[in-house]
C-alpha cells in the first residue's frame, strides 16, 4: 500500500503534535507521512525529512516521515498566523494532487480553523469537504461520521434548524441515500448496505400528527428506492434508532440534521470518531475534531481520533483493492 498523506491543518491547533504521537502509537503499522512545516512541530520531535513519497518507507517506524512545505511563519500555539493560512490551502491541495496521480492512497486531513483561512487567505469555502470536492472537480458529497459501534450520515450539515425542512429536498435525500451506499460498498467492502433512515419529526412524524415531511417526502422516496433493491429501514424515530439493539439492524443511519447525527456517535465514541468523505474519488477521512487552541502546544492532545482517521484510511484502501 502507498503511503497516506496527512496534512498539517492549522498548525496553531493540535495537528501537529497529533500526527507526531501518531506515529509513535502505529509504529509503521499504517504508512503514511506528514505535509508541513517541520518548524511547526513540537521541540524534541522525532521526524525524518523526505523528499519524495516513495522514500517514506525508508523511515523508522517510530519517527514522523515529513514531506517539507514551507510556510510564512513559525507563529505559537494556540496563536494563527493569518501569513500562514495560504500555506494551509496549499498542503491541501498538494495532497490531493499526490493521491490523485498515484503517489499517495489516500488523505487525511488535520483539523484547520474555517475563521483564519478566511482572514488570512480569503478561502472561499465552508470547509474542507467542500474544497475537497472542487480539487476533484465533483459536485455532490457527503460527510459519514464513523466508529467500531456506528457510521451516521446528516442529509443537511451547517444549516440552522429551522432551515432544515425546506433543505431537505427528496432530490437532496435521495443524492446522500445513493452516495452512502455505493460509499458502504466500495469503501467498506459491505455488499449489500442495509441502511436506517431517520424521521424529520418527534416519533418520525406519527402518521402526520407531528409533521408531515415522513409521510409526504420520505415515505415515497424510500418506497420508491426499494422497488431498485435498496434495503431500507425507517422512517425510524431517532430516540429509538441508536440503542444497540436497534445498531444491530443496520450499517449506517442516515439523518435529516446535523445534531440527530453527530449526538449519538460522539455519545458513543467521543474520542475515536472518523469523519470519511463518500463521493470523492480518493479516500479522505478527517478527525471528529477541531484545532483545539486552549491545549495546542501542552503536550495533552489526545491523538485517539487520528490513529482511527489512518486506520480507517488504510481499511478503505484495502477494501478498494
């Protein structure tokens, strides 16, 4: 297997210390280098400058091999430097260019912070995923949230809640429906995704006492995906869909919000949770966490998430074959 690439992120967050204990608790069972500053890492690191992908594997397996990209500036933890923020966009792209053409198998991206892209670069994107899915030139992706004990798709992200019913178009839903199983078959190895679907409303709508958005949108949508082979479960109330027996049932739970989504996984799995974009043509998984500027530089950043972001990277590349 190539080697993953890994970007930096914000390197005033905690990415980069993250990724240098990452290599230390996967001790090479995961290849993978890391794209940045070496400025940015912490003081008694041990890393290995290459330059070149191929040459990662030549790197002991308890340093952290670095592909160089030089930034503006050494800045402080907890402290982003705006000059700084291009070079941020620039790692990105130049991982996605690597696994695009073969060098890398897949990427992992470091938690970056939305607000300082944008002070000091003008970044005209929410967030990674979007500008992840213009480097690929697609037009449709979405964001699973995953661990051992559940993956959860949201139909809507970033939007406030009470933008959601007019969001959540059967046009839209059916997108993240088909996106999500053919990402549980070809990323996963799952041949036949046997999928849950969330209600908009308190007990998935009651039979249209509490809303009618099941009955009139979701409802027809589901029934009309099955009649193509889709095993689909729901409307389903979300109270009821999480616990582990209901788990048992299925290989993923798509959700019309974002909290209906994102509560239950870090209930369960606060710590280890994957955030995989499906729809890209490279795999690319992030961890279920930000930058975290109050603990960057205390050496206490637990780097649990991003061992489970590269383990699960280096599933998917196996499950691609």
């Amino acid at each position: 297997m190539r080697p993953i690439a890994l970007t930096c992120g914000e390197p005033a967050g905690v990415g980069p210390e993250i990724a240098v204990a990452a290599a230390r608790v996967l001790q090479g069972k995961v290849p993978f280098f890391w794209i940045g500053d070496p400025r940015h890492l912490p003081l008694g690191t041990a890393f290995q400058v290459v330059d070149a992908v191929d040459r990662v594997a030549l790197v002991a397996h308890d340093t952290l091999a670095v592909l160089p990209h030089d930034f503006a500036a050494i800045g402080a933890p907890g402290q982003p430097v705006a000059a700084n923020a291009q070079g941020v966009i620039d790692v990105i792209a130049r991982a996605v260019a690597l696994v695009m053409a073969g060098d890398a198998s897949a990427v992992c991206t470091a938690p970056i912070n939305k607000k300082a892209l944008k002070d000091g670069a003008n970044f005209a994107y929410p967030g990674h995923t979007e500008y992840l899915a213009a480097l690929a030139g697609v037009d449709e992706v979405v964001m699973m949230l995953a661990c051992p004990e559940l993956r959860v798709v949201p139909a809507t992200i970033h939007i406030p809640l009470c933008e959601v019913p007019s969001a959540l178009t059967a046009v839209k839903l059916e997108a993240v429906i088909r996106l999500t199983h053919a990402g549980l078959v070809r990323d996963f190895g799952i041949a036949a995704p046997r999928l849950a679907v969330a209600g908009l409303n308190p007990h998935a709508g009651e039979g249209g006492a509490i809303g009618v958005e099941e009955r009139e949108l979701i409802i027809p949508l589901l029934d009309r995906l099955r009649t193509e082979g889709f095993v689909l479960l729901g409307p389903m109330p979300g109270d009821t869909m999480f616990h582990a027996s209901a788990r048992a049932k299925y290989v993923a739970a798509i959700c019309m919000y974002h909290d209906q989504a994102l509560i239950p996984i870090k209930t369960i799995d606060f710590a280890g949770g994957v955030n995989v974009t499906l729809g890209l043509p490279f795999i690319r998984t992030s961890p279920d966490h930000g930058t975290a500027f109050d603990i960057a530089g205390k050496g206490v950043a637990d780097p649990t998430s991003l061992v489970a972001v590269l383990r699960m990277a280096a599933d998917m590349v196996r499950a691609r074959g």
